[in-house]
C-alpha cells in the first residue's frame, strides 16, 4: 500500500512540503490531491467538500500542477504552452496569450522567449515555464512534483527563492514534494515528514521541525548538521555589533591608536566609502600608507538584520582572524563581531525559541 | 540496345502520350489506387495504432497482426480474390491494403509508445480530456514517424499497384504485362521507370507534408 490512512490538514495560502525517503508515497499523496490516483478509501475535502463531487478535469483545471522535468509540450511555443488551462477554460486565444505574457514576466522569463521552442530553453527556464503554465488560470492550489529536482543546485536555488518571491505576491495554497530536507525546509511553511507506507512521521514548522524531531526516523532524516541548519531560522538581528575596531582607509594616527584597544585584536579596514577591505593588526598599519595588499582576508561578510545567525557563524568561521563583518544593505560596514559573541546569541536564541518572534519568516 | 535507350525510345514516342493506353491515362490510374489503397488502409490502421498505442496495450497483438500481414504474398492473394470474387476493384485493393496496414499499424503504434510520458502526465494534471491529450499533446509529437509509416506504405503500395493490370485493370502495371506478352521490353522498361519515379515523388510529396505539418519544435528536438 502506498499511502496509509494518511490524515493531513492542509493550510491555506501557505507552502505545505511533503518529505520523505523515495517510496514514502509523498507523490501518491500529492496526485490524490487532484485525483491522478483515485484512493481506495478516505475523502479529500477542498474547503470543506469532497474532491470527488466536482468532474475531474473541473477539478484540476482549479489546480495549477507542475512536475519534474516541467513536461512541456514541445511542439507549441513557450507562449501557447502558458496558455493551455485558460485555453482549456474557453478564453480566447487572444486574452490566452495576453495572459500567458503577464506570467512570463511573473516568473522573470524574457518576453523574447515567447516564441521560442522548449528545446531551445535551458532546464531552469523550462521549469519556470513550467511554474507559468501552472498559474496561467489564477489557480487557487498549485501542486508541484519535484520540480526542482532536475536542475543543478545553483538553477535551483534560483528557482527556489523565484517561488518564495512569487508565494509572497499571490499566495496561493502550495503542495510542494521533495525528497531534499534543504529544500523542504527553505521553503515549506509547515514540512509533513513522511516514512514508507505514508505514514506521517512529524507535521510541523521547520524551525520546530529542527529543534523537536518527533522520533528517531525524523531525526536521522534531517542530517548531521540539523543544528547548524536551524541557525538559519534565527535573525541576526540581536547580534551586539562592534563599531569601534573599524576604520577608514585614510585614517589618521591618532583614529588608529585610539581605536587600537576597542575590543577587538584586529582593525577592519575600509575604503573611503565604509565598504570592507580587510583585516590587519593595530600595529601594523601605518597611517597614510595603508597597503591594501599586506590586509587580510575579511572572507564574505553576511548582512546585519537580514541574514540568519547561521550566516553569521558561517561568516566568523571562514575569517582567518575569527571575526565576523557585517555590512547593511549597500555593503558598508555596519560592525564586526566575534564567534564568542555569535556562540551567545545562539545560545540565547535557543532559550527563546519557545517564543516565535526571533523566527526569521 | 541497353536500358537507357529504351528509356529515351519510350518516352519520345509521341504515341505513348494519348490515347486510353497513353501515359497520362496510365499514371492517373496508378495514382487512383495508390490513394485509394492507402486510405483504406490508414482508416484501418491509423485508429487501431492511435488508441493502443495511447493506452500503451495490444502491442503484442497488434505484432502479431502485422507479422501475418506481410507473411501473405500479395500476388497470391490478388489470384485468390479474383477466383473467389471475381474481376474488378475490390480483389485489387484487398491485397493492398493488407500490404500497407502493417507498416502503419506498427509505427503508429510504436510512435505513439515513444512519446515522452512527462508532457501527457501534465496534460492530464492539468484537466485534459484524453481525446484532447491524445490528439493535442500526444499525436503532434509522434507525428513524425507516423508520416514515417505512411510513407512506406505509400511507397509499397506503389511499386506493388503494378499488379492491378495482371486482373485486366489498368495503371503503370499495364505496360510491363502488355509488355511481357508482346516482348516490347521498350513498353517494360518503360513502365517499370515510370513506376519507380512515382514511387520517388511519393517520397517528395511525403517531405513536403512532413514540412508543413510538423511543428518546428518537435522537428528540430527529435
């Protein structure tokens, strides 16, 4: 049996992930959903009524469905593949298309690409074609089957934060199946963990997915890494940033010696706009003829407030000196920090993570 | 005298031009049963390999079939329905049509089986009915190798009308039995390449529907 007495309360305008090992039947669940496959027993109710009480082309004409590999239709061009459900739904071939223009550049595909073939589009610009063609009917629920599985990771990533942009416009009631925790737990609002049978093994946010699995199997589905991957739902936000071993470039003597003993073994130097050039010890830097070459590496800062604390530490880590830079949302520097200071506010974030106001999303 | 000559004596008779044996008359006729020929046999076989090929069962049967169809000698067959029906149309078009249902049972079949099942999966998804999937999503892409069957039959079926004349009809055939019998191998030679340049026309006119018909998307992707 594929899918066992599986009982799922699906909530609206949000992205609900299914994930689980192959063979778990997340798939199965999902096109029970739009009635690909007909379940023996059990209802599934669309706000309150039974899927079955409606035709089932109706049905999936509401249902926007994307898979893996998009499936496009190769012998229509990009535009007419967007059009097919208003196209479906009668409209006309002219509004169809007008449509399906509005969509392309929802999705953030070139308006030149119309009329091209799918052959001639890369993997990532077939799936958001494929995206497109699935909200062409202003669907309420969107359904997608792995759609993001075929493309490389950095493609994916793209497409990944292109859905939470979208998500974020339209909200839509999203099912989304994956067998990537990264990706389920990027994206989904609530994640529905999955074990062989359809069985649900833990329905929950992903922050507290991270921080409480429910059992041993959930446990040894999110990874080694869990807890560092959990950072990433706490903002940076709260982190106390040092200003002070900060300075410019052009400094005088007297602005490095006075900030030589501001907290920290190392002065971040930089430019004249306050973007970061590098690391250097107070007493090797000699006003006025400060050698950008002779700096060290200041790494990639991550972005005060924005940024997760997973980023920070990330960032802590990778500095040779174990500082962290943060810079705002131009670049600037906006204060540095040590790992110490980080490894607190983590410990911090953890003893309030019971409340949801440090959850980044 | 070598082939060619005939070929040049043949067609420079002015003779060979008019009349109810003349060459116009001849190629119309041919023509007339090629087409008649293949359509019976894509009613037949077009249908029968659409729909087993879209829910992907019989293809064992339909193997079979095909396998017994091109086992029968066609010229067997010819004499056979001419004893049991007698002279006319119908004993000449049964041996054809069973000539050219195979070629575009089995490749119908076998087009539709190699459609990529992704595309269909969405069409379905997305609330297509399945008359619609199958002749929007499915038959455009398999469009190719379908003319691909259609086209060799086409091409049997014109090099093989030749025996129509054999039961007192008419078409390209005529010329190589009138031929035989009366030892003008001018007549035969002559009849035999008209039937091959009919046979390559077919080809021509085949690459031209193949042009117009398939979509520039599935053209350039196959």
């Amino acid at each position: 049996m594929a899918v066992d007495r599986l009982s799922l309360e699906i909530p609206d305008r949000s992205i609900t992930v299914l994930v689980g090992p192959s063979g778990c039947g997340k798939t199965t669940t999902l096109r029970m959903i739009n009635r690909m496959v007909e379940p023996t027993e059990g209802t599934i109710l669309i706000d309150g009524v039974d899927s079955r009480q409606q035709p089932v082309n109706i049905l999936r004409r509401s249902m926007g469905y994307v898979i893996q590999n998009a499936g496009l239709f190769q012998h229509r061009t990009i535009i007419d593949n967007i059009a097919t459900v208003p196209r479906l739904l009668g409209w006309s071939k002219d509004k169809s298309r007008a449509r399906a223009r509005e969509l392309m550049e929802r999705v953030g595909l070139d308006a030149a690409l119309a009329k091209r073939y799918p052959y001639q589009l890369s993997g990532g610009q077939q799936q958001r074609v494929g995206v497109a063609r699935a909200l062409a009917a202003d669907p309420p629920v969107l359904l997608m089957d792995e759609p993001f599985s075929a493309v490389d990771p950095v493609v994916r990533k793209g497409l990944q934060d292109e859905l939470l942009r979208i998500q974020e416009e339209l909200g839509k009631t999203i099912v989304f199946v994956t067998h990537d925790i990264d990706e389920a737990v990027k994206i989904g609002t609530m994640v529905a963990v999955l074990r062989t049978g359809g069985r649900l093994a833990q329905f929950a946010p992903p922050a507290e997915l991270l921080s409480s699995p429910a059992d041993a199997f959930v446990e040894d589905f999110l990874g080694a890494d869990r807890g560092i991957r959990r950072l990433s739902f706490f903002s940076s936000a709260g982190l106390d940033l040092l200003t002070a071993p900060i300075v410019a470039v052009d400094a005088t003597a007297e602005q490095i010696a006075a900030r030589a003993d501001a907290g920290a073994p190392y002065l971040l130097v930089t430019d004249v706009d306050g973007k970061p050039l590098g690391w250097s010890e107070p007493g090797r830097l000699t006003a006025g003829r400060i050698d950008r070459g002779q700096l060290l590496s200041h790494g990639r800062p991550f972005v005060a407030g924005q940024e997760s604390l997973r980023a920070a530490l990330d960032c802590a880590v990778l500095s040779p000196t174990g500082w962290a830079v943060a810079v705002d949302g131009e670049g600037r520097a906006a204060g540095v920090v040590s790992q110490q200071a980080i490894g607190e506010a983590i410990r911090g974030a953890h003893e309030d993570s019971v409340g949801p106001a440090k959850v980044l999303r | 005298m070598n082939v060619l000559d005939f070929v040049s004596a043949f067609f420079s008779d002015s003779a060979h031009w008019q009349g109810y044996d003349g060459i116009p008359t001849r190629l119309s006729e041919h023509l007339g049963y090629t087409l008649e020929a293949l359509a019976f046999a894509a009613v037949i076989g077009l249908p029968v390999g659409l729909v087993t090929g879209h829910y992907g069962r019989g293809g064992n049967a339909l193997s079979l079939i095909a396998t017994a169809g091109r086992a029968l000698p066609t010229f067997g067959l010819l004499v056979l329905m001419t004893m049991l029906i007698g002279f006319g149309m119908l004993p000449v078009m049964i041996p054809l049509v069973v000539l050219a249902v195979p070629p575009i049972l089995v490749t119908t079949y076998e087009a539709m089986r190699s459609v990529d099942p992704s595309p269909v999966d969405a069409a379905r998804g997305m609330g297509m009915a399945e008359t619609r999937i199958l002749l929007q999503v499915e038959v455009p892409v398999a469009l190719p190798l379908i003319l691909g069957g259609l086209r060799s039959a086409a091409i049997q079926i014109v090099s093989t009308a030749t025996i129509a004349a054999y039961v007192s009809l008419g078409g390209l055939g005529r010329y190589i039995i009138d031929g035989l019998y009366q030892r003008d191998y001018e007549k035969v030679v002559g009849g035999a390449s008209l039937t091959a340049g009919m046979a390559l026309a077919t080809l021509a006119v085949f690459w031209a529907i193949t042009k117009v018909t398939v979509s520039p998307g599935v053209r350039r992707s196959a």
